[in-house]
C-alpha cells in the first residue's frame, strides 16, 4: 500500500488534442499535482483513463490510483480569433469515495477536480480532517449529443460548498458576472477568484481583497488556475493565512504561463525568489 500523500487530487487527467493532430496530457488534476509535486510535497493521484494514456509519463514521482476505463476524457480546443468553441470525443469512468486506496482518506490537503462530471457531490466527506479545495469548473459544463460544451449552472454547488473549505474558481468560468461570483463566493468559507492579469480576489467572512498578479510574458494560459489552486492549498495549510497564500500562489501561476503545457511550473525556490522581487501589474 502506498503511504498517505501530503496532497491529493482527483479528477481525470485528459487527452488534450492539439491543432497539429497530436495530444498532450492535460487536466487540473495534472497541472495541480505537478505543481504540489514541484513545492516540495508528496503528491497522489486518483483518476480514471484508458491505457493508451501515458499518465505515468506525465506525471512522473507521484502516487497514482487510475481506474480503468475504454477511452480517456479527451478534449478539443477550436479557436476563432479569441472565442474558442471545445468539443469532448470521450469521457473516462466516474470516481466514487469507494475507488480510494486504503490510508488516502487522510489526506492533509485534498483537491477535487473535476473536469467532466466524474466526481459525485458527497466527495467531502470521504476524508478525515484535510484541508478540501475544490475546483468547480468540471460541475460547470455540459455538452450535446456532438460533444459541443455548454455551460450549466453548478447545481452541486449548494450541497458541496459548505462540506469544503476553499473554493477556487476563475472569473471566466461564470462569464465574468460578477453576481454569480458574489453567490457562491458568499456559500464558500474561502473563496478565490483567478482574474488574469487582474490579479486574485479573496473572499472571506464577508469581505473581499484583490491581490495584483505578478509580471509574465505570457506564452501559454492553460493551466495557470490550477496552478493557481494546488500553490494556493499547500501555503494556506503551511501559513494558515488566505492572503499569504493568495500572494504565492500568484507569483506560481505567473510562472506557469511563461511556456508551452507544463513545462514552466516553477520549484519553490524559484517561486520565492520572484516573490523577493515583488514585480506586479499597476
């Protein structure tokens, strides 16, 4: 039996197809996992994909759970100047608190991720004592017969958010209505939203505070709000101070739009040398 991890995430790495006809491994349980792996902490994975996946390849020195499934969940990404329009060819098998391994459900730091429904509104409370963040944007979508992506409201939301201790979601993810955000931000007992170069907004116990996002020459967005998420979870169990953590987390997901998918997810050090620096966007 693998020992307990410092932090978990759940949820399905995915297939992301690229324009060229290739694919990458995506998916906020892989951009999160790397990003807790680089901190400095133990990191575990409970997800479900297709053995063509090579998620041990992408996410190499760190515990993995993977459910078997017939296909990965695989995405397409079609852009149109800046609106982009995202297709789903195939979804892996749900996760259940059942599929855990045996010692995970003590977990000091645990993130659900869903990214196509796979997880059930009862996943808080599988665990002992962690410290759950969620990430909503799986509870967010739904797609037609042609596997077109839609919006939908986050029905999970009322059961889920008072079961869970951060939430952690970006602007986008609710078209920027800033009611939307007020609404669950007001259920959460930590809410942060990603704003891009806007920085990051903490609400917490009724009140709200922007911290600016630090400098980047942005390359790559994908991923950046996991990174963003996972970074934000290991300080605030470390500090137990949501701005400090808001802080760091900024200047990681700042180093995670610098280049192409994962490859510019930063170490701790790096992360704590740009903080010295305190370069941020007016």
């Amino acid at each position: 039996m693998v020992a307990c991890p410092d932090f978990l995430a759940i949820g399905h790495v995915t297939r992301d197809l690229l324009p060229n006809g290739g694919s990458t491994v995506g998916g906020t349980a892989t951009y999160a996992s790397l990003t807790a792996r680089a901190l400095g902490v133990s990191v575990g994975v409970l997800t479900s994909a297709s053995p063509d996946l090579d998620v041990a390849g992408a996410l190499p020195g760190i515990h993995l759970h993977i459910l078997p499934a017939s296909q990965a969940t695989t995405f397409e990404n079609i852009y149109d100047g800046t609106a982009r329009k995202q297709i789903v060819h195939g979804v892996a098998s749900a996760l259940l608190p059942a599929d855990l391994p045996p010692g995970w459900e003590a977990a000091p730091v645990v993130l659900l991720a869903p990214i196509a429904r796979e997880l059930g509104a009862g996943w808080p409370g599988a665990f002992h004592c962690a410290l759950i963040g969620v990430t909503p944007q799986g509870w967010m979508r739904r797609w037609d017969a042609d596997g077109l992506v839609h919006a939908r409201p986050w029905e999970e939301a009322a059961e889920i958010l008072p079961a869970v201790d951060v939430l952690c979601f970006s602007e986008d993810d609710v078209a920027r209505d800033e009611q939307i955000i007020r609404q669950y931000s007001d259920a959460a007992r930590i809410a942060v939203v990603t704003r891009g170069r806007g920085g990051a907004t903490v609400f917490r116990n009724g009140t709200r505070r922007d911290l600016p996002a630090f400098r980047a020459q942005e390359v790559d967005p994908t991923g950046a709000g996991d990174v963003f998420a996972a970074a934000f979870l290991v300080r605030l169990r470390e500090t137990g101070d949501p701005y400090l953590a808001a802080r760091f987390a900024n200047c990681a997901a700042a180093f995670a739009i610098e280049g192409p998918g994962t490859s510019t997810i930063p170490s701790r050090r790096q992360v704590e040398e740009r903080l010295l620096r305190n370069e941020l966007y007016d």
